[in-house]
C-alpha cells in the first residue's frame, strides 16, 4: 500500500518537476553549415590529405616498378644480386608504410592537425549553445545531428538558430563548400595496404566530431 501510494505521489509531482526544468535541442550538423571557420578548416584537412595520398601511392607506385623489374631479371642476377634487390624493395615497402601510418594513423598528422583545426571550432559550438542555456534558464540541451537516439523532436524546442545568432552567424546563411578541398580520400593501397586518410573524418556535417566533447 505505501508502495502504491508512493508512486501516486511520485506521478502528481510530475507536472511539478517538468516545468521546473526546461530542456531543448540543437542541431549541430545545421549549425556547423554556418560556421565558416568549420568549412576552412575541413578544407584544409583535405588539401593536406589528398597531398600526402600522392606522395604515398608514388612510393607504392615506385615499389611497383621495382619488383616487376626485378621479377624480369631475377633469373639473370647472382644470389647476392637478388638479396640486394629483395633488401631495396623490402626497404622502400616499410619506408611507405611507415609514412601511411605517420600521416594517416591513429594519432598521426592528419589525427594532430584535425584536433588542432577542428577543437576551436568544438569550443566555439559549445559556447554558444551554453550561452543560450544560461541566458533561457535550460537545464538540458540535447544534439538530434547524426547517429542521435532522439525519436522525435518538436521544433518548437529546436535552439539552433539561437545558437547561431549567438555566434554571431545568421540561421539560413548557409557556407558553401570547398569544391577544391579535395574530398574525402582512401588510403594508399599496394598489395593489401590501406591509410585511414578520410581528411574530413566522415560525415560532412561532423557531428561525430562535435558531440560537445570538451577537453
């Protein structure tokens, strides 16, 4: 009985607690589309990764011509001939790799130049939605961009163009894209080798990368 009249208590409190608490949604895809220090900054990572794909797939390319060089004439070549040339190739093969995963790794230069661009962009996002928090009096603001496991939404309660004019930007004034940027790029591939150089990290909007995430 008390259990019951616990939770009767519980469901009259409710209408009480709703009001007392405001919460609120932002896009943040739509919000970087205005943002143009976020589209210079992608960019940017993409002239750099489209750079360094070049200069890898050359190496491999290199590597290549080698081997098929050396498959020619292996028959005509002495043993130490032959390591000599297996050696060169096997060299120049690490040398490739070892750049692939120096600009394209885990915590390689694209890795360091994306959280040296992209981090700005992040604080400035995360400013302007606590601004609009602070100013409104709401306790939460939730994300709906990308993988969100928001069902529905009523826009009524969508902030994002608060936000927007708290930076400083104008809702509808979107940033035309970099169609020189270079795109998002695939690794170097030779004989089953792959870079992760996707420049932009993904998703256009980069809401994987701006899930107000503060370090």
């Amino acid at each position: 009985m008390k259990n019951i009249l616990a939770a009767f208590a519980f469901l009259l409190l409710l209408p009480t607690m709703s009001s007392a608490q405001k919460f609120g949604y932002v896009d943040t895809d739509y919000i970087l589309k205005h943002m143009p220090e976020y589209t210079e900054a992608q960019a940017e990572l993409n002239r750099l990764a489209a750079d360094w794909q070049v200069e890898i797939e050359a190496k491999y390319e290199a590597i290549r011509l080698l081997e098929e060089s050396y498959k020619a004439e292996k028959v005509l070549l002495t043993q130490e001939m032959r390591q000599r040339r297996e050696d060169e190739i096997r060299t120049k093969r690490m040398e490739a790799q070892e750049m692939q995963k120096a600009k394209f790794g885990v915590d390689g230069e694209l890795f360091q130049k994306r959280e040296e661009l992209i981090k700005p962009v992040q604080d400035k996002l995360y400013e302007g939605i606590q601004k609009v928090a602070d100013s409104r009096g709401y306790y939460v603001i939730f994300d709906k961009s990308n993988q969100s496991n928001m069902l529905y939404t009523n826009p009524k309660y969508d902030l994002s163009d608060d936000v927007i004019k708290k930076m400083g930007y104008t809702p509808g004034e979107l940033v035309e894209d970099d169609k020189d940027g270079g795109g998002d790029k695939g690794g170097a591939n030779s004989g089953g080798n792959k870079g992760n150089s996707g420049a932009a990290g993904g998703n256009r909007g980069g809401g994987g990368d701006t899930q107000m995430k503060r370090k």
